[in-house]
C-alpha cells in the first residue's frame, strides 16, 4: 500500500487531476530536447509544447519476461518547421523517456512519475 499525504492526495483525486504527457529525448551526441502536451516545467527543466497528443504505446513481452515498449507512436507540432529545420539523422537511435505526472504536484512529489517508459528511437 502506497500512503501519499493528504495535500497530494486532494490533488490526485481532484476535479483538475490531470496526468501531463512528458518526452525527454537525448540524440547520440548528447544534446537533449524536452517535449510535453503543453509547456511545463518538471524536475528543473523546461519541456515545449511539441506533442500533439498521448502517444500510442504497443507492449510486448521481453527478455526475462519483463513487458516493456515494442511500439511507440508520438505525433508531432511542427506547424512552424521546427523539426523540419534539424538535420536528417538528427534523432536516430536517441534515448528517450516518456513519462505521465500530475501537473498540480509536480514540485511537490519531485522526479516522481505515474508511469514511466525507456526506449530509444529506430528511425
């Protein structure tokens, strides 16, 4: 049994609890680019609203039986071409994270996630 306090509490269950979609995407190089539903900011960074949606995550069973994410689709904002403007390649085989938290305690349950998948890129 998990025990949250009672603040959180109020916050997960209240009329405006509503998980945020966050990408963190690292290329090879080791540039990092940070992407949300919405613009937000959660454990000290800064994500862009570049998301258009929650992305679709097909599961599979893996090594050791452990499930984990076979596909992912993630749809993109590039109304204004700012992926167009990135190099080809720029993303291939980056490390990425997808996670799901509440908004409206973020600062309060700090690097804390509701799920949580890792995956890299096969572009």
């Amino acid at each position: 049994m998990i025990t949250v306090p009672g603040s959180v509490h109020v916050l997960m269950t209240g009329p405006t609890a509503e998980p945020r979609i966050l990408l963190d995407l690292t290329t090879q190089t080791g540039t990092a680019f940070y992407y949300s539903t919405e613009a937000f900011s959660y454990g000290g960074r800064y994500y862009e609203a570049r998301l258009k949606g929650t992305p679709e995550i097909q599961t599979a069973l893996g090594p050791a039986g452990f499930v984990g994410p076979r596909d992912v689709t993630i749809d993109l904002a590039n109304a204004d071409g700012y992926f167009s403007q990135m190099g080809p390649g720029t993303v291939r085989a980056s490390s990425c994270t997808l996670r799901q938290v509440f908004r409206e305690f973020a600062d309060l349950v700090d690097a804390n996630s509701l799920t949580l998948w890792r995956f890299n890129l096969q572009v």
